[in-house]
C-alpha cells in the first residue's frame, strides 16, 4: 500500500475533526513568544525545557513532520528562521494561516520526513520532530537526514510512541482494559490486512506502526546522534497511562568531526 498517500489523506481529514495537533496557536500565543514568554510541546502534556534549546535568535530550524500552527510559528516569533516539513498540506495551512495572520517569516514544505533531499548537508541548527515516526514503517532512515542536515553541535528534540503501546487491543482500551494483541515491532497493514486498511482509509484514519526503542534510540546513535537528555509522557484520560508513561522526548547532539 502507499502509506505515504493514505495518512497524507488521513491527516488532511484529522483537520476537519479539529484534531488537537491541527488546530494553530492563537494570537495571544504568538505574542508572548515575541515577548520571550514561550513553550512549544512535542507530545501532549508536558513543554520541552526551554534549556534544551540554543537562542533562538536567528536559529535555522526544521519542524520536521510538524505541521498544524503550532510549534513552527512559535518558534518563529521567538526569532528562528523556520522551516516546516510535513506530509499533509491541510496541516501546512494551519503554519501559513498563522505566519499570514501574525506576518511571521515561515517556509513550508510538502514532504516526505523520511527524504530530505531538496536540504543541503548541515541547513540547520536546530530540528524539532514531535510524534509522527508511528505514521511510517521504518524509522532509520528520519534520523540519517535529520544528522545529514544539521550542522556539527546541532541538536535534534525527538518526540516518539513507546513502542509498548501498540501491544494492547484498541477495542478493550476503550473499554478501559489492558488486553495483550500484538507484538512489537507492530504494523497496522499487516495486522489489519487490505480490508482492515481499507476501512481505516474510509473512517479517515491513519495507519500506525509501532517501533522498538531499539530503532527509535537506538537508530539515532547509529546515526551518530549523542543522546544528551530524555523525559517521558502521558496520553491524559487513557486506561495505559495509569501503569506507563506512553512517549518519549529525547535531546541529541550531533558532535563536531573529530
């Protein structure tokens, strides 16, 4: 199947149902960071540290996978020079509404987060990368071009799915029961079939994948990633989070040459 169609399609729907992760920050929001009064999240409940990141002032970042309003306009009002890449183009007019609305200077890009190709070696300083990798099948290759495309000393803040949550039955979830149905590493096209993904594509729904830790770390270090800080959150009113932190926010840091 083409994955990359079927949640570019999924997500442009997710807009329509006001999904939280597509609805841009508002003026007020836009006007504290001016004032250096910011935070931007990567997953749903706890702000990355303001001292994980450099001055912002003139900062190349790529919001990678980061469309919606949200954290790329922010960062821009803070005095970045902010790219957005990301797969859905109704996510896309979330940033620019927000850049058009608040004059923010934000360049956006159809893409794919796996390819980053039209970005010349060592284009950034700094990349933010919320929850999105569970939206493909293989992980790896994001953290190559995320390292490819930072500058020596530039940091990556990857927000990703425990891969955990992917072993549990969605249906009993909802009921407010933890049953074991799957293994890691998991894949919606494989588990649900063509008919299972073709009901998904009906009800606007993205297919998932859940990675192992040993892809999502792991493949960063691979990569050539130093990993420098991690924290972990939680999905508020789901029966797993009770027992599980359900995300990770990791800092990495890609050494200078030598």
């Amino acid at each position: 199947m083409d994955v990359l169609k079927h949640n570019r399609d999924a997500w442009d729907a997710e807009v329509d149902r006001e999904n939280p992760w597509t609805v841009p920050v508002d003026a007020a929001t836009v006007a504290d960071a001016r004032r250096g009064e910011w935070q931007i999240f990567l997953t749903p409940m706890r702000p990355v540290p303001r001292s994980w990141f450099p001055p912002l002032d003139g900062t190349r970042v790529l919001c990678l996978a980061s469309g919606g309003g949200q954290q790329g306009p922010i960062l821009s009002a803070a005095g970045a020079a902010v790219t957005v890449l990301d797969n859905s183009p109704r996510q896309l007019e979330g940033d620019r509404e927000v850049a058009e609305r608040e004059s923010l200077d934000i360049e956006t890009t159809l893409g794919d987060m796996t390819d980053l190709s039209r970005f010349d070696d060592e284009s950034f300083d700094l990349i933010v990368h919320p929850v999105s990798n569970c939206f493909i099948p293989d992980v790896r290759p994001v953290w190559r071009e995320a390292y490819r495309v930072l500058r020596p000393w530039g940091q990556l803040l990857s927000a990703f799915s425990n891969g955990t949550i992917y072993i549990f039955d969605e249906d009993a979830m909802d009921e407010g029961r933890l049953e074991v149905a799957r293994s890691l590493p998991h894949s919606d096209p494989e588990f649900y079939g063509p008919d299972g993904v073709a009901k998904l594509a009906t009800e606007g729904r993205a297919v998932e994948f859940g990675h192992t830790l040993e892809d999502q770390i792991g493949g960063q270090l691979d990569a050539g990633f130093v990993l420098t800080g991690l924290y972990e959150d939680r999905e508020p009113d789901v029966v797993l989070a009770r027992h599980t932190p359900m995300y990770i926010v990791a800092r990495s840091l890609k050494p200078a040459p030598g």
